[in-house]
C-alpha cells in the first residue's frame, strides 16, 4: 500500500475516535472563531496536560481547573491580533478578510481532533478525500502550529498529503527538516541542528570536554540530545553521563534519584538539559532535594529563560546557569490588546447553538474571566514565542498576498488550494518591524539565537543576555564579563576528566573515553604535535628533538673540515713526511753506489719510498666533506703503498738472513734466487695480491659518502662506508699478514753483522704500526664521531712514519752524519767480525 493510502487509512480510523471533543452541551466560546474570505487555523496550549505515561490511548478535556497555561495564552492573542492587524492594513490584502478557527491543544489527543477537524468541512463530522490529493481544498488555507514536537509531527504528518501550509512557532525538532516526510512543513523558530551547533561551540568556548547530558522524552529531547551526542563526540568532547527524563518521573522518586546519584559519579562540572519545560522542572526540582550544587547547567531554548523552571523552589543554588534562547523582540502593541480583551464586556458563555457542534478544545473558560488585576503577564519568554506566532501568521498573508495578485491594490479573491499557497510562503521575502522574514530549502527562517546566563544578584530572578549567535555562519560573540559564575573567586569552572599534560607529553587513553588519559614524556628523537596529542610523532631524519620536545630541530652536519686544528696538525705532518719521503729519495739517489745505501737494498730503496708516499696522498682524502672519488682513494692508496712497503722490508729482511745463515747451506735455492730475481718476483706477487684485494674491494664493497644518525641525535656524520665492508677488513688482515712477516725475518736476523742487522729499528716501526690500528679500531667501536677519520689517519700516519724512520733514518743519520761508516773498509770489517764470532760459536 502506498504511503498516502496509508496515512488516509490511518486518518480515517482517527476521525472515529476522536469526535468525543465535539458534543452538543458544551458552551460556546467566541474568541476562538473569526469569519472570513480565507480562513487560518491555530493550534495554541491554552491548557497543560498531565504530566502521565499512558498505557493506552485517552481523551483529554482541555478546560479543566488549575491546569491554565499563561504562556499559551500570549500565543493565542497574538494570532488574534495578528489577524485584527493584517484585516485592517491597506497595504498587505487589501479588501480581503482574514478569519481563524483556534484549538487548544493541550494533549496528544486534542491536536489530534484540532488536526481533523481543519482538514473536515466546517461544522461536518468527515475528511472528504478527493481523488487526487491537489484537487483538496478544505476550508482552512493553512495552520499556525502547533508549539511542541511531539504534536507538530502528528500534525505535519496528516496535513503534508494534502499540502495545506503548517507554519509552527515552537517546533524545533531536526526531524521536521526531512522534505520528503513533511513536504508542507515551515516554522519560524530555528532548526534545532542550529541550536545543537551552537551548544558546542558553548562548549568549546569554555574548554568544556567532560560533560554530562540529560534529555527529555519525547522527540524533542531524544532526538536532540542524540544530535548533541554526535556533534559533541566528533569536536572532541566526552559523555560521562547520559539519560532520559520519562514522562512518568516524579520529583524525588526512585527513578530521578539514581539519575541523580550517576550523575554525581560522572564527576562532570557541566550538564546540558535538552528538554522541554514540564520534565526539566521535574528533573530541576529532584537536583534541589539532593542537594546538587556547584555545576553549570546549559539549557536549551524551550526552558532556558522560562519562569516554570526559574521558579522551582532553591534552584538558585544548584550554579550556574547558561543557555540559548530565541532573542527578545516585541510584538507592538500586544499588551494594550491583551488589556483591552480583559477590560471587554464579553458577556457571559452562551451554549452551543442549536443544531451545530461545539468542540471541548475551543474553549477557555478562565481567559473569560480575566480581569486587568488578575491577568498572566507577558513575560520576554512569552512575547519571543509569541513574535514568532506573529511572524507566522504575517508569512501566510503575504503568500496569500502574492497568491491572489494583491500587488496591483486589489486581490482577485480566488479559489485557493492549498499546495498553490505552499509555493507562495515558500518564496516570501519581506521585512516585520525591520526583521527580515524568509524561509530556506528546509522551511526553515533564518534567525539567530541569544546567549543567556541567569542572574539572582537581585532579589527576584533575572537572565542577561551576554551574547549571541550569526544566523548566517555558526559563530558565537560572548562578552564573558557579564557572567557571574558560582563560587567565590568568579573564575571560569573547568569540566575535564583529565588535566592538560605539560608540553612534551602525550596522553594515554585510560578506559573508554580519550578526555580520561595520563601523561607520558616523549621520548628523545620525537615530538608532541598539538594536533595529535595521544601519539609522540618521530621526527624526521634530518631532525632532532630531546625528550618532551613539541617540536624537531635541524640537525648539524659535521665532518672534519681542512681547518680545525686537528686537521691542520695531521695535514702538517703529513706534508712534512711526504717532503722527508722525496728528500731521502734524492740523498739516496745521490749516494746511491755508497755500501749504507746498497745494503738498504739499493734501487729498491725507490720503490719503499714512492710506496710510503702514495700512502701518504691517501691521508689527504679524510678531510673536507666526503665525496666519492676521496672515499674511493684515501684508504686504498695507503692500503696498497703499505703493502708494498711491507713487502720491500720483508723481502730485504729475509734475503739478508739466507745469505748470512743458509746460503752455504742451500746454495741451489740461493742460486735460483739471485738468478730469478726472486726479490723482485716477491714484491711483484705480494703487492699484486693486494692490489686485487683493493680492486675486489671497491668494485663490491664500493666505499660511498654516508650520512650517520644514529650515535649523535644532534649531529649528522658524514662519512664513508669502507670502515663497515668486508674488502676493508680484507686489505687491513693482509697488511697485517705482512708485518708479522717482516717481524719474523728481522728478528732471525738480530745477530747479523751491525750494518746489517734491522731487528730494532724494524721491530719498533711494526710495533708502531700494531699499536696505531689497535688502538683506532678499538676507538672506532666507543666513538663514531665527525673526529673519527682524524683517528684513522693518526693510524696511517703512525704506520708510515714508523716504517720510514725505522728503516731509512739510521742510515740517513749514517750518510749525514757518519760518512765514515759509510766505507767499504767499515762493512768489510763488520762481515769479517760476523764470521770470527760464528766460527768461535
């Protein structure tokens, strides 16, 4: 079945049970009847329900004693005087007539009957369904109407399958924005989305995160508090607490006092109450009998500045007060006409007149007894609610201006259909006492809300107005001054689960909401983001932070520089070596058939010397910033000149032991020797092995610039990668291979002739060259600083130094300063001792 079928279905079973409002006996009240050419209905609570839960549906007979609503009452006049207005205008509907029929709908079930009864033939007791809903066309062009949620719903939903215009007052529910639904739904009282976003932006402005919520039943206390939750939850805010007023509470009873004892547990300083008048002041009245003070209560518009609540006995000690409300604005001359209805003569109720029906719902037998000493006062509250039933009725005539063409001075008075005048209010634009009155796509004006706080520094309650709302953005304008909060010191309360961690710590969530947490320090190398205060971010590679830091620094880059005094220290000795190196070349050069220097193994002596000084130009690559070609260079031209070094030294060393001790022993090996050059072929073989073994090294374990982080959070190292690959270890183990080696020869040597024996000189530059890469290797497992590479060329330098001086100083000390040991009558007696003291032995 279709929707509309359904709700026909639906509507028909109504009007059987409803007509129980209409009998014959019931007095007859006047003042809720006007004729007219186009006549407007209006639904207004002249009376209050019982507050009850029901089982089953009930009729409610709206004129019973103490059960008056004055503020109903001010909304009921001012369509009344709406009406009388807009009739005796020139300008808005010129010779037309407006009339009105008013209900009191004081329960679920007279606006239910006020509902049918607009959509029935006046004075018939049926609904005449058309076949096409457009050709329906009741007798009231459109409703003004009701005030409350729950009653609009029932309303909207029967009246939208026949588009007949409802412009409610009061009801604010988001609910009543779904187009579909209610399709001829408008009102002149915010959406309660507006409200809602409003609420939070309260909340933010305050730093409120730890907050409790009690809402009404009912659509509009569910629905909005369900809104509520969802916004507040997605800006951060926390719901300790939340629960429902039901409409069968009582003050006091055991229902409100376990709302009561968990809402103390929640431990929250703030309350939002989103609720209508009757069950806030039964939520209100069961704070004061527990004694519940020092929070902030947040109220929405429907109570926030409404005298039912203010007037709850010792509410003002429970704290502080703040909320929305719709702004004060006047309706002119509403009070002279309220006055003048009571100072009338209206007679006495007549009954019903003979052969009509009247209903229970158009009477109000104590508005007629009103006198001037005795009448409700229009309290702000009341004249707001009752400027919006103003601007209710205003948006109707000037649809229904537009509708029948009044522009031209006079209107055409045409047949009017409802869905035809729907479009015309829909498009309204004018302005009420310099208001501006329009509706947008949800049937909803743009207005703004007032932000109040109540004030009992006087002797009778009061609120201030301390700031407001933009109708066209979400944003709040407080004057925070004007707030007199509980407490002695006047300060701002906080309502929080957990304090702010100090700067440089992040929350960990404790239990289920993340505004209950506990504060842990970032570690060093990460930072708080204030965006994201639950998670310590990492910082960047190039970045550092010490611990509790809120922000990474820049890290330094170092490397050792050509001008530290370090450097300028080693590049010296460096220089001053590689000169040593080429002088003791041309001294050897020089007095190269002299015995000292052919004992040093003659021409051989250049090649010692051109490999100490291609190991020295390695040295030059370990300063400046690393590039490639310097860490392709710098250990493999002192790892292959070494080598070739070592190589010389051993072979010379060795040559000298044979000749000395095992050439009469083996002369067939040592004739091979000397005739194959076995010395050369020696240091061709050992120093091309080591050769290959740098080759290997930097095709596969190439040395590259890099960029160390790890062991200074501050810095940046750069370096190069050659101390952490295996072909570097492999040149190092093959160096060191080779000086045991020399070790060994020269130490079988110790007693060879005196110009021949090596054993000191060379035992202390090998020693020198063990305890340089000891100690730079153990170093280099402490320390992997930007002064590591100074330690590594201390290392080289030590080595090269220690071979050059152990063996070729002495005999430069010889040739400069002992010529005379520098004969061949000096050698040849040194032999011819070596062989006396062998023979004696």
């Amino acid at each position: 079945m279709s929707l509309w079928g359904v709700r026909l279905v639906g509507l028909l079973l109504s009007l059987s049970c409803c007509w129980a409002f209409s009998c014959r006996n019931t007095p007859s009240s006047p003042d809720f009847s006007l004729p007219g050419d186009y006549l407007l209905a209006g639904m207004f609570p002249l009376h209050s329900a019982p507050l009850e839960a029901r089982g089953r549906p009930t009729v409610t007979f709206c004129d019973r004693s103490n059960s008056f609503n004055g503020h109903g009452y001010h909304l009921f006049q001012a369509m009344r005087f709406s009406i009388e207005e807009i009739n005796n205008s020139t300008v808005l509907l010129p010779n037309v007539t407006l009339g009105y029929e008013l209900y009191d709908v004081c329960s679920d079930s007279a606006n239910m009957y006020a509902t049918l009864s607009i959509l029935s033939i006046l004075g018939r007791r049926y609904v005449e369904i058309q076949g096409d809903p457009a050709d329906f066309s009741p007798a009231i062009v459109a409703v003004i109407g009701p005030d409350i949620t729950k009653h609009a719903l029932t309303t909207a939903a029967l009246l939208s399958p026949f588009l007949v215009p409802l412009v409610s007052y009061g009801a604010s529910s988001m609910v009543l924005n779904a187009r579909r639904l209610y399709p001829s739904f408008l009102r002149t009282i915010s959406s309660d989305k507006h409200q809602v976003d409003i609420l939070v932006l309260l909340l933010q402005k305050f730093g409120w995160v730890w907050i409790s919520i009690v809402g009404g039943e009912g659509d509009y206390g569910e629905v909005g508090i369900q809104e509520l939750e969802y916004q507040v939850t997605r800006q951060g805010i926390c719901i300790a607490f939340r629960d429902i007023v039901p409409f069968s509470a009582r003050p006091g009873d055991e229902r409100m006092q376990s709302m009561i004892r968990c809402l103390v547990q929640a431990r929250t300083t703030v309350v939002v109450v989103y609720s209508g008048k009757q069950l806030a002041r039964v939520f209100f009245e069961s704070v004061v009998l527990a004694k519940l003070t020092a929070k902030v209560w947040i109220a929405t518009e429907d109570w926030a500045i409404s005298t039912h609540i203010s007037s709850v006995p010792g509410i003002q000690g429970i704290g502080t007060v703040l909320g929305v409300a719709i702004p004060h604005r006047q309706v002119p001359g509403l009070k002279e006409f309220e006055e003048a209805y009571v100072q009338a003569n209206k007679g006495v109720l007549r009954p019903c007149p003979q052969g009509s029906w009247c209903t229970s719902n158009q009477l109000c037998t104590e508005c007629w007894a009103f006198t001037a000493q005795a009448m409700p006062a229009l309290a702000e509250f009341s004249m707001s609610s009752a400027y919006n039933a103003y601007q209710a009725v205003y948006a109707v005539a000037h649809g229904l201006h537009q509708l029948l063409g009044c522009s031209s001075g006079a209107c055409s008075r045409g047949w009017v259909y409802p869905w035809q005048l729907l479009e015309q209010i829909r498009k309204v634009k004018f302005l009420l006492h310099k208001n501006a009155v329009t509706f947008n796509d949800d049937g909803n004006t743009l207005s703004n809300y007032d932000i109040i706080a109540w004030d009992w520094s006087g002797p009778n309650w009061t609120f201030r107005v301390i700031g407001s709302s933009s109708p066209f953005s979400v944003s709040l304008d407080i004057n925070t001054t004007k707030i007199r909060w509980h407490g002695n010191n006047n300060q701002v309360p906080t309502s929080v689960c957990s304090r702010d961690c100090p700067e440089g710590h992040q929350r960990v969530i404790i239990g289920f909401h993340h505004c209950c947490f506990e504060c842990v320090p970032c570690e060093a190398g990460t930072f708080l983001n204030k965006s994201d205060p639950y998670r310590c971010r990492p910082c960047g590679k190039e970045e550092w932070a010490p611990e509790r830091s809120q922000t990474c620094f820049p890290r330094t880059v170092v490397f050792l520089t050509w001008h530290e005094p370090v450097s300028l220290v080693l590049l010296a000795a460096n220089t001053l070596l590689l000169l040593v190196v080429a002088g003791t070349a041309g001294l050897f050069a020089w007095h190269l058939d002299t015995p000292v220097v052919r004992s040093a193994g003659g021409r051989l002596c250049f090649l010692m010397l051109g490999s100490l000084a291609g190991g020295t130009w390695g040295l030059y690559g370990f300063f400046g910033e690393p590039t490639l070609p310097t860490c392709l260079l710098r250990q493999g031209l002192f790892s292959l000149g070494f080598a070739i070094f070592l190589s010389c030294l051993t072979v010379r060393s060795f040559q000298l032991v044979f000749i000395f001790k095992f050439s009469a022993r083996l002369p067939t090996f040592f004739r091979a020797w000397v005739q194959n050059n076995g010395a050369g072929l020696f240091v061709m073989i050992s120093s091309t092995i080591q050769l290959l073994i740098c080759l290997i090294w930097l095709a596969v374990w190439t040395p590259l610039p890099t960029r160390e982080y790890k062991h200074f959070p501050q810095l940046v190292v750069l370096g190069c990668t050659e101390a952490n690959s295996l072909g570097f270890m492999l040149a190092v183990t093959y160096n060191g291979l080779l000086s045991v080696s020399a070790f060994a020869c020269s130490y079988l040597g110790k007693d060879l002739p005196e110009n021949y024996n090596e054993a000191k000189c060379v035992t202390f530059s090998l020693l020198l060259n063990f305890v340089s890469w000891i100690s730079f290797f153990t170093m280099a497992t402490v320390y992997q600083g930007k002064y590591l590479p100074a330690a590594n060329a201390l290392a080289m330098l030590s080595s090269l130094s220690g071979g050059f001086s152990g063996y070729f100083l002495p005999k430069c000390y010889v040739i400069l300063c002992r010529p005379d040991l520098n004969s061949t009558e000096h050698f040849q007696a040194s032999i011819q001792d070596y062989t006396r003291r062998c023979g004696s032995t």
